[in-house]
C-alpha cells in the first residue's frame, strides 16, 4: 500500500491540467511525479524548445517547491555540429545588446556558451537566443558576468525593481548583495512570483551569482489529511 500526500496528488493533477493547457507541450510525452512538493519530469520529446515549456509550465502551479527536469531529448531528424553552429552564430548576431565575444561551441548536439557580459539578463537572452535552434538536445551557460558596480548601488537598483514589478510582494523579500553575489530571501504565494523576484536581480549590473533562498508557501489545502492509494 503506497500513502500519497493529498497535496502532492493535487499538485500533480495541476501541473497535468496546465499542460493540457499550453499548446507547446505535449501531455502524453511526459510523466509527472510529486513528492512533498518537488516535481520530476520525465519521458522523451523530439526537441528541446518542448522540454523547456514543460519545466516552464510545471513552475506555474500553486504550491510547487522545485522541479527536476529529467525530460530526454531525442530528435527525429538529425543535424549536423557545423548546421547548428551556423545557425547559433546567427541568432547570436541578431541580439543586438550582446557583445561580439559571446560564442557558440557545439559538440554531438550540445551547445556550450561562453564570453562576457554586463548582466545576468544578458547571459539569459544569450540563452534564449539559441534554444529554439532545430538540433540542439542541450545547452550549458558558461558565459561570464562582469563585476562593475558597489554592493550597495546594485542593493537598490534591485529593491527598487522588486517594488515596481506588479508580480512581487516586494515587502516579504529581503535583498543582501555581497561582491558579485546577491542573496535573495523571504517566502511567496507561488514558484512565478518566486521567479519573478530572481529575474528582476538578474537585470543588475554586475550581478554575477543569484542566490535564490526564497520560499514558496504552500496553499491551505496541501494540509488537509493524506489519501491512501493501493
């Protein structure tokens, strides 16, 4: 007899219902599991966009404390290294507010990053920027983000983005910068707000490092009593 948490089965049944729900991920490709809050996905899409929205989806719902993308990327039609290089290269250029020296490697599918940066929004767009591209199973970041502002200017500039943006309760965050690293904690009512708060500290200047240590609360419902599933 295997006892699973009322809240994990509900987190489950929506994290399904949001993916019948966005029409860039396919439900019957992929296996959702829950366990106390933390999410893993599994199965095998033909492209790595799909991957990406299902995590993307799977961080939308209510009560989600992390996800564990474990999707596997296998593609119905091979390309080779140089086509995906040549295709990167291009999308990179097209970024205007990249710099020249932010590059493409490409080995058996998988694309490797690297260069410098102002900001850890820039290194997000350089990203963004390549994972469209048809052939890549997987994409590491190693791009560089370089320091060039006091601990305390950067302080500022963050809590004074976590205060406009209408996603975030900015009064239940607390900012500490330290160097190139920047320390985020407090609790929020979902992992969107949750991301949300991360984003706006990636826009500062000179932020290498995000350190995100904030809670997600989880909804009244998630302490009503267990279900028995044999």
């Amino acid at each position: 007899m295997l006892t699973l948490a009322k809240s994990d089965i509900g987190i489950q049944q929506d994290v399904l219902e949001e993916f019948e729900w966005d029409p860039r991920v396919e439900p019957t490709e992929i296996g959702v599991g829950v366990d106390d809050g933390v999410v893993t996905l599994t199965g095998i899409v033909d492209t790595y966009p799909k991957k990406l929205a299902a995590e993307r989806a799977a961080k939308r719902v209510r009560g989600i404390r992390a996800v564990a993308n474990d999707i596997q990327v296998r593609l119905r039609l091979e390309r080779t290294d140089p086509e995906i290089a040549g295709d990167a290269a291009r999308s990179l250029t097209l970024r205007l507010t990249l710099p020249e020296e932010v590059q493409a490697v490409v080995h058996s599918g998988h694309l490797t990053l690297t260069g410098k940066v102002s900001s850890l929004f820039q290194r997000a767009i350089a990203e963004k920027a390549v994972h469209h591209i048809k052939g890549v199973k997987g994409i590491v970041n190693r791009i560089e983000v370089a320091a060039s502002a006091s601990s305390r200017d950067v302080q500022r500039e963050i809590v004074r983005a976590l205060h406009r943006d209408a996603d975030v309760n900015a009064r239940s965050i607390e900012v500490s910068v330290t160097g190139d690293k920047v320390r985020l904690t407090g609790t929020v009512e979902s992992w969107r707000e949750r991301e949300a708060v991360e984003r706006a500290a990636s826009h500062a200047t000179g932020i290498a490092v995000v350190d995100n240590q904030i809670g997600v609360r989880l909804d009244e419902e998630s302490t009503d009593d267990a279900e028995e599933f044999c």
